[in-house]
C-alpha cells in the first residue's frame, strides 16, 4: 500500500472508526465488511447495541488493506456466506484460505509430512494421515474429491493425488477439521 494512501486515511479519519467508514474505505460490501467483522479477522470493538456497533481502530484497518493486497484469498468470505435465509455459514477462522503461491509451498511441507509412506496408499492410511474415519476418506474417493482407483476391487491412492486433496479447496475449506488434521496445517502454515 503506497506512503500517500496511509498518509490520506490517517488524516482524513480518526484513530477509531465505524463499519460504515471501513466497508467504505476498504471498497467491500456490507456484508463482506461484517463477515471480517464477526469472523475476526479484522480486530473490532463490538459494543452490542443494534447501531454503529462495531469500532475499528484505523491502524488494523491499515493492517488489513496492506494483508489484503499480499494474499486476498486469506479474506475472501466462505462461497455460501452470501446465501438468503439459513445456510452453513462458516467463520473464516475455522477454514484456511491460500493463494497458490502459498498452496505450493504447503503441499512441499505436506510432503515432507508423509514422506515416510509408500508413493500409494490405502485409505487406511489416509485416515490415520489426516485424522478421519475410512468411512470419511471412502466418500471422498466415491465422489472424485479425492482421486484414487481400483485395484483388484480394493481403493487405492497414489501419494501425489493426496497431496492434490489436502492443498484443494475442499480440504481447506472443511469446518470441523479433525484434531490431527488441525494440528498437521498448523504446522505446516507455521512453516510456509
């Protein structure tokens, strides 16, 4: 973010600002500006009340514009936020949105994570890998979000197709990770 641009907001704009400034400033929606809000991705001050709730402090909203022009996957909110009426509307927190830049360096970690295995594997394997049940895996593979093929009636996955799946968007995007598979990415981001 260029010197001017900062200059201009610190001086047009108090220390503390309202959702209404920052969905302005930042050139996103209201709804978007409330998912980073709510989701806590943008630090805030939530005052409770039904009006001019929330208080934003300019420098995180600087913060925010700087991450935002680095890596806007990070803050792009969940595909079925925007849904009318009910809907699984999960909290950014819980789901890792990257760019392929860092998908690329997180898929190098993940390989070096399971590069004791056998270049194939079963989905045994890929349950105690990641941490969920074979039924879980099994689904996967059914539905072509994970890519495997049969081998004298027995499901097999080459290693490489594995590491495709845990960098896709379907991996990242799971809400209720399992603990192992929590644990595995947040080791790897610690990394990349």
């Amino acid at each position: 973010m260029e010197q001017i641009t900062i200059e201009y907001l610190r001086t047009t704009y108090p220390e503390e600002i309202t959702k209404d400034q920052f969905y302005r400033i930042c050139h996103i929606s209201k709804k978007t500006a409330s998912y980073l809000l709510e989701s806590g991705i943008v630090p805030c001050r939530n005052s409770g009340k039904k009006t001019r709730k929330y208080k934003i402090l300019l420098t995180d909203v600087i913060r925010y514009l700087e991450q935002r022009e680095l890596d806007p996957l990070i803050f792009k909110a969940p595909e079925n936020y925007y849904k009318n009426g009910y809907g699984e509307r999960p909290l950014g927190l819980r789901a890792v949105k990257l760019s392929e830049v860092r998908k690329d360096l997180l898929r190098d970690v993940f390989a070096k994570q399971i590069s004791h295995y056998d270049d194939v594997i079963t989905p045994d394997e890929v349950a105690e890998i990641l941490g969920y049940t074979v039924k879980s895996v099994s689904e996967w593979c059914l539905k072509g979000e994970l890519k495997s093929f049969l081998i004298y009636n027995r499901c097999k996955i080459p290693k490489e197709y594995l590491l495709d799946f845990m960098i896709s968007e379907r991996c990242l995007m799971i809400v209720r990770k399992s603990a192992k598979h929590k644990q595995m990415l947040e080791d790897a981001l610690k990394k990349v």
